[in-house]
C-alpha cells in the first residue's frame, strides 16, 4: 500500500476500491460507500471498465468479420484474465486473519508459466468446482496454442509438470485434476 496520499480517494487507494468493483460490491463494504471520494472514484472505475469494454468492442467490429472467430476469443482470453475472478480462500494460523488470492492472480502464474515453454502460449485456464471453499477438489483446464512443428505431446506435458508444480507451491488449491488441452496450432506468421 502506497503512503502517498495522492493515490488515495477518502480513505481507500485504487487498488482497494478496484478489487472491491470486482467482487461485484458484494458484500456491501458500508465504509467504502459511505465516504463520498471513494464513492465517487467508484463510479469513475465503474465508467471507465464500460467505456473500455465498449472500445474493444467497437474496435473488434471495425477489424471485420474475417478475423471475426480470432478476435473474439482474444477478447474473451482478456477480459477472463484481466478479471479477478473467485476469491480463493488462504488458510493461516491466525484466526482473525482472512487471505485469499483471486482465481485472476491464478490464471497470471499459468499464463506466465505458458511463457517459459518454447512454441506454447495458453489461451485460457478454467477452474472447474467451488474454488471459495478451502478443500475443496477442483479440476483444472489449460488450454493452449503450440507451434505446429513443436513436439506438441512434449511442450503440452512440460506445461503440465510446471503448473501442477507451480500450484502446489503456490495456491491453497486441492487439484483433483489437470488437464493441458493443445486448442489450436500456430504456424509461422499467424498470431496465437
């Protein structure tokens, strides 16, 4: 947390107030909206994600309905990872203590292990079961592009000893299953 005061609203900084838009305001915070400047950088947060939803949009149907499929399941990928997601409850020794990560941080760390792997690009990661319960079995789904001359079997698997290891150590998760699912080839030239 920045001790800056100009990157406060009220008694709230950004980050504070734009993790509380992506729960949906649920449950109500009454101290949030009961200070007006945290109020009212809300409604500008609230405006600027629909202003930028309406953007991408506008832009998707300018590029044409030939690229139409492509940029639609971008468009999906970002909005999907660029949203918070489920909070993922952290177990801590301390009960009066409440930690979570979101299922966006999550989905981050995957996409970013997708990058250590030459020739794969993750397109998108699904968690499949209550992800809010501490406990609870998930199942997990990656799904992925490869480079068409890659050895597809092996880039798909060595994305799946890293995740699998990855979230082992670093989310409160119970994995019942991971699944790597290869989506799509690229070829030479064409964007993932």
């Amino acid at each position: 947390m920045s001790d800056d005061l100009d990157d406060r609203y009220g008694a709230f900084t950004l980050d504070e107030l734009s993790d509380y838009l992506d729960t949906g305001r649920e449950p109500v915070r009454d101290d949030i909206e009961a200070d007006p400047a945290a109020s009212a950088a809300l409604e500008r947060l609230e405006r600027l994600r629909r202003a930028s939803a309406d953007l991408l949009d506008t832009d998707v149907r300018a590029a044409g309905a030939a690229d139409d499929g492509w940029i639609t399941s971008v468009l999906a990928s970002i909005r999907t990872t660029a949203h918070a997601g489920r909070d993922i409850p952290v177990p801590d020794d301390d009960p009066a203590s409440t930690l979570s990560v979101t299922e966006g941080a999550v989905r981050g760390l995957i996409r970013s292990l997708g990058d250590r792997v030459p020739g794969v690009v993750v397109r998108r990661t699904r968690f499949t079961g209550d992800v809010t319960t501490a406990g609870t079995p998930v199942d997990v789904e990656v799904a992925v592009v490869v480079d068409h001359a890659a050895p597809i079997h092996d880039r798909a698997e060595a994305l799946r000893v890293l995740v699998a290891a990855a979230l082992a150590e670093h989310t409160p998760l119970v994995v019942r299953s991971l699944t790597v699912r290869v989506a799509d080839l690229m070829t030479p030239g064409e964007a993932p």
